[in-house]
C-alpha cells in the first residue's frame, strides 16, 4: 500500500464520503442530488414504484461510468476553510467549474452536550446549553429553561419574561451583526467585517455588564435570570438601539445597492419554499422563499404577542432575499426591544419558590437555614415531576427546539436539541446543485451554520 493510500485510508469518514459517480447506488444519487424530496408522505406504493422508475432509467442509461469517472472530479472544501465558518466538510463533485453534487461532512467538533446534559442537575444545565449555538447562546439558555419549567409547572414573574425577552433580541441582532461581518468577508467586504464586530461590540459590552461575561452567560435560569438589570440599563439599550439603527442604513448604502454583491448574490443558491418546507428548514432560510414562519409570531412564547413587530419575508429564495432578511430583521429586533423598554414591569427576576430558587447572596453571611438550602440546591439540585415536553422558540438561525423527558430525579432522563443549524445544512446539497464552486462560498455563508449546534 502506498503512503497516499495509506493515508486516505485513515482520514476516511465512510459512508458519509462521497463516492465516485459509478460506485453511488440510483437511490442514494437521487438522495444526494435532492430528487427525493417531497411535499407530502407518500404511500409504500408510490416510493416502491418511483425507486422501480429510477433503477428502470439508470439501466437503460448507457454504460458512460468511464467517460463520467474522466469528466468530473471530487473535491475537498473544508474542514479548514475559513468560508465554512466552522468544522464544516464540504465533499463536491464539480464538472470544470459546476457543482453536480455537494455532501456535508460533519462530526469534527462533536461534544456530546446532549448527555452530558442528562448527566448534569437542572440547575447546572444552562451551563451546558449556552456553549451549542456561541453566537446565540442565550436562546439557547432560554428554549431549556422552558422546557423545564413546562416539567416543574412553574410560571415565572413577568419581569422576569420581560427580561428573557429582552436578552434574547439583544443576542439576535448581534448574532446578525457576526452573520453581517463574516458574510461580507466572504464576499470581498473587508469594511463591512470591522464594522459588524463594532457594532457587535456594543451589545457584548451590555451583556458582561448585566451578566458578567460576554458569551456562553449562565444567566437565564430555571425559575427566572441570575439577576436583575443594572443600574442604567435603559440609557445602555437606548444607546445600543440608536447606533445600530443608524449603522444599518450605513450597511444599506455599503451593500445592497452594490453592483458586485448584488452579482454573487441575486438568484444564486435558491431553494423553493417546497423544498423548504420538505427538508424542514427554518429561520431565514423558509422565509427567503415567502413562507412567514416565525415561532415569535405563529407560536408566540414569552411575551411577543403583547409586542408589534413583521415576519419579513423574501420572493425568490437566493441569497440576496436571505442577506435582505437578516439586515432588516436587525431593525425588526430593534423595534421590538424599543417596546421593551417603554414596558417593562417592575417585581421580582425570579420565582420565590425555596423548591426553585436558591436563597438571595446577601442571606447566606446571615442564616444558617440560608446557607444550607443554597448548599443543597447546588449539589443536589430539585426534583422534576416525572414526565415529557417540548419547547421551541425562534432563534436567530431558525426554529430551536428542546426535547426533555424527567423521571423525577434532579437530572433529565434523556435531553434532545432541535439545532437549526443542523437542520438547515441539509438544504446546502440543493442549494449549491448546477452552482459554481465560487457560489459555494456565498451561499453556505448564508446559510449562517455554527457548527457547535450541529456537532453537539
């Protein structure tokens, strides 16, 4: 065995690779080349008969395996690119310059959140959670802690929904200020990369102030948040909301209007809203096609129904309607964080259940009952209810969903995230099909992938 093959050998990933166009089965070819989707779950009769139509039609097919194998080449994009943003594997088979066929190749981050999740107390497990998606984590903290108050039966107070709520827009628009900085990179804007982190900056710097750091915060919990807002927080977010604001018409007049972004952009990567919908893509993917799906408004949580804010929506499905979504959703989120402000109550931050909620810091230097209950909370956690339940929200890359089944104990029985990230990278092989390998960079960015949810 030569050194080359020796060291394919050892690098493969098996059967997720790519085979070489002979080798590939006629149903795993149509799998590969999205000719299996469907809008609707057809009968065992109408598959066994289209899988007999396909193997009828690929043995008809003249024998052109070696004029094909001579013709086309597999090629390699990733782990390393910077365009992947991320471990991502792209495994492409490309004819000159076309795309035939594209397979993600995933599991180079894989952390096992999901059971270390059921190996860690309720208490502990936002800690866990936040680190999946690191550029939204505090929706992340969000969608578990609803779906373990859903098992307790706790309904918390409304600042402290108030709170959540406007955490989680602060993470989204500067979650899209990252997708503005990376995605113009990608395509040739260094300026709109410095400025997206500037921006981004602001919110950063709200964030370790109300929660000590700037990523990854712990501080959406079980029962309600860590703590209250800081002293001032209203001038902060107002300051946050006028300079962002601002900076999007400056985004606008840098990008949109581009002759340039608008070519590598406008009716490139396009996916139908029936494949969409079949691939069960969401976020601003589904809504670039002209579906208004958003959980904020169509399964409304925390407080969005007693707020005013657009689902925006796209026409064509290409890149630009997903650039064009992402940059007025920012302004989408500034306007509901406005009304945030004008509404935010007054209360607690959290529920005054001792069952829930560990004793306020102060108490523990002057009771002993104080400091025993903290010390229980924290090393033996509470009880959950037995049962099962399933919460999603809307998070910045689409639906974000937790699956949580307790068997009474203080830690989850079993732990399952809906990572859009990873959903919605089934759509890249669609998306890239009769593309150019220079189009594979714009559209996976738009795509906006974190790999720490899709390798969870």
């Amino acid at each position: 065995m030569s050194d080359i093959d020796l060291l394919a050998s050892t690098t493969s990933e098996a059967s997720q690779e790519m085979q070489s166009r002979p080798q590939v089965l006629a149903k795993e070819l149509g799998r590969e080349t999205g000719a299996v989707l469907r809008g609707r779950n057809p009968e065992p009769e109408e598959i066994a008969t289209a899988l007999i139509g396909v193997e009828e039609a690929v043995a008809a097919e003249p024998d052109r395996s070696e004029e094909i194998e001579s013709e086309t080449m597999i090629i390699n994009m990733g782990p390393q690119h910077p365009s992947t943003h991320g471990v991502l594997r792209l495994m492409m088979e490309l004819d000159g310059e076309t795309i035939l066929r594209t397979k993600p190749v995933i599991g180079y981050l894989h952390t096992g959140m999901e059971k270390t999740g059921e190996e860690l107390m309720y208490v502990q497990g936002a800690t866990n959670v936040t680190r999946m998606d690191y550029l939204s984590p505090l929706n992340n903290e969000l969608v578990f802690c609803l779906c373990t108050e859903a098992l307790l039966g706790v309904e918390i107070p409304p600042r402290a929904v108030w709170i959540r709520m406007l955490m989680s827009e602060l993470n989204r628009v500067s979650s899209h200020l990252m997708w503005m900085a990376t995605n113009g990179m990608d395509l040739g804007s260094t300026s709109m990369m410095i400025y997206g982190f500037r921006e981004r900056e602001l919110v950063l710097g709200f964030f370790e102030k109300t929660t000590g750091l700037r990523m990854n915060h712990n501080y959406m919990r079980p029962g309600g948040v860590a703590a209250d807002l800081p002293d001032g927080w209203e001038e902060d977010v107002d300051l946050i909301c006028d300079n962002v604001l601002k900076r999007t018409a400056e985004y606008d007049e840098l990008l949109t209007g581009q002759p340039i972004l608008r070519e590598r952009l406008e009716g490139v990567g396009v996916i139908t809203a029936e494949e969409a919908l079949s691939l069960s893509v969401t976020g601003p993917i589904l809504r670039s096609t002209g579906v208004p799906w958003d959980l904020r408004k169509t399964m409304p949580y925390l407080a969005y129904d007693k707020v005013d804010f657009d689902v925006l929506v796209g026409t064509y499905g290409d890149n630009f309607d997903r650039y064009a979504i992402r940059l007025n959703e920012i302004r989408e989120s500034i306007r509901i964080i406005r009304q945030i402000l004008e509404k935010m109550p007054s209360g607690d931050y959290r529920v005054q259940d001792r069952k829930v909620t560990p004793p306020p810091r102060a108490r523990i230097d002057e009771s002993m009952e104080a400091l025993i209950h903290h010390f229980k909370m924290f090393t033996e956690g509470f009880r959950v209810p037995e049962g099962e339940a399933y919460v999603a929200i809307e998070s910045p890359r689409g639906e974000l969903g937790c699956y949580m089944v307790s068997d009474g104990s203080a830690k989850p029985y079993r732990m399952h995230i809906r990572g859009p990230s990873f959903v919605n990278l089934q759509a890249v092989p669609v998306m890239l099909q009769g593309g150019l390998v220079a189009d594979a960079v714009a559209t996976t960015s738009s795509v906006d992938p974190v790999m720490g949810e899709v390798d969870r």
